[in-house]
C-alpha cells in the first residue's frame, strides 16, 4: 500500500464519517461503537504477530547458516562422517522454523477473520437498529439504505488501514533484526599494525579468538610458519581450522 492510498483511505475514512454525523447521528455512534472492538484487535493480536514474525526470522536465519556452513564444510563433513548428524540437526531446526512459520499464519488469519467480522457486525448492528427505527417512525428506509452504503466506505478504510498495520508489524520485526547487528557491542575495533615490508613469517602465540563472548572459536593457539614453509592445519569440525588463517 503505497503513501497515497495510505492519504485516500484516511480522506475518505473522515468523509464518510461526516456523512454519516449528517445523516444520522444515533446510527453513526451505533456504527463506530460496533467497530470500537477492532482496536482492541488489533493492539492484541498485533503485538503476538510482531514477536511471531521476530522469531520466525531468527530461526530462518539459523537454518540459512546451517545450509551456507554445510555447503562450504561439505568436505570436512564427509571426511568425518557428519552427514547424518547435520541432516538431523538441519531436519530439526527446519520442523521448529515451520512450526513458528504455521503460528504466525495462524495469527494473521485470525486477525483478518476479527476485522472481517467485525465489519460485519457492525453493518448487521446498522440494519437491526435501523429497522426498529423504521418501525417506529423516527428514521426512514431511504435513510437507513443509504447510511448501509456510508457505513460500507466507512469499514473499507478501516480493513485497509489494519491490513497496512499487519504488514507494519513484519516489517517491524525485520528492522529489530538488522537493528541487533548495527548495536551490537561485540565488534571489534578494525585497528592495526601499519608495516612497510613483511617477511613472510607467521607466528602465533597463546592465541584466543570468539565470536560469542564465553565461547572461544580458538584456545591458547600458538604454532610458528617460516617463509616458504608449506603447512596443513588439521582437526575435527569445530576445532577452528577455517578460523585460524582468518586471524592472520
């Protein structure tokens, strides 16, 4: 929904409204008292919708660096035979990702079945009161057919509005994921040594590095290549090979 539609639902939201006043006031408190209900709806519903969606990004997040860890590891995988233990890991994140995915489909029908029945109601609520108004001769049929038709541009705003607001909440959702990664504090500083010419040795000594404070990728790492010097780094998954020239 763009910014202009956004401005048109809300012109044409205060129009109906002041038609409506015009045409009959106790009707138009009737109608806006029926659909007082969909605020509550959509502040509830909407704040389980936002955290659905936080989640479901986070878990697709998680099964993304398990395919791109596998895709590049696959060697290493294989040599150990990890292959069983990462499809089940996979499998397993994959079934919790659906789970959440399936809850946050089900929030949002349920958030378009409140509006949409809410709408209803109130058109149904309009038409009840309105005929006893008729039988009693305070109001006219003329007027409550018309007020109907106000009443239906008057929910169409509404239900776009609430429509706009549940893709808000995902998008939400989205900007508290990339907003994580800006202010996290567990970056490190890009400073360095300024050098003219290296000789081509590397050396580390008593070397720690992690990406997760607490959890150390690399524990007291210390090893000496001369220039020239052709050397493999071995090991089993997870014990830092790929990390270990990162840090060079």
């Amino acid at each position: 929904m763009s910014l202009l539609n956004t401005i048109g639902d809300v012109v044409t939201l205060i129009g109906a409204l002041a038609v409506m006043i015009m045409i009959s006031p106790a009707l138009t408190l009737i109608s806006i008292a029926s659909i007082s209900p969909m605020v509550v709806v959509i502040r509830v519903l909407g704040a389980r919708m936002r955290s659905t969606y936080r989640d479901v990004r986070m878990r697709i997040g998680v099964l993304t660096s398990i395919v791109e860890e596998s895709f590049f590891g696959v060697e290493a995988i294989k040599v150990f035979n990890r292959e069983k233990s990462f499809a089940e890991y996979f499998a397993k994140e994959s079934l919790a990702t659906t789970k959440r995915a399936v809850q946050a489909a089900l929030l949002g029908g349920m958030f378009w079945s409140s509006v949409g029945f809410i709408s209803t109601l109130s058109t149904v609520s309009i038409i009840v009161v309105g005929g006893y108004l008729v039988t009693t001769g305070i109001t006219s049929v003329g007027i409550v057919v018309a007020f109907t038709q106000y009443v239906a541009r008057f929910t169409g705003p509404i239900n776009n509005i609430a429509g706009l607001y549940d893709r808000l909440q995902l998008a939400l959702a989205l900007l508290e994921r990339i907003y994580d990664v800006l202010d996290s504090e567990d970056v490190e500083l890009d400073e360095g040594v300024e050098v003219e010419r290296l000789r081509g040795e590397i050396v580390f000594e008593n070397v720690w590095f992690e990406y997760v404070k607490g959890r150390p990728v690399l524990k007291n790492v210390s090893f000496r290549v001369s220039p020239g010097e052709v050397v493999a780094i071995v090991g089993p998954t997870g014990a830092g090979k790929q990390h270990s020239p990162t840090c060079c």
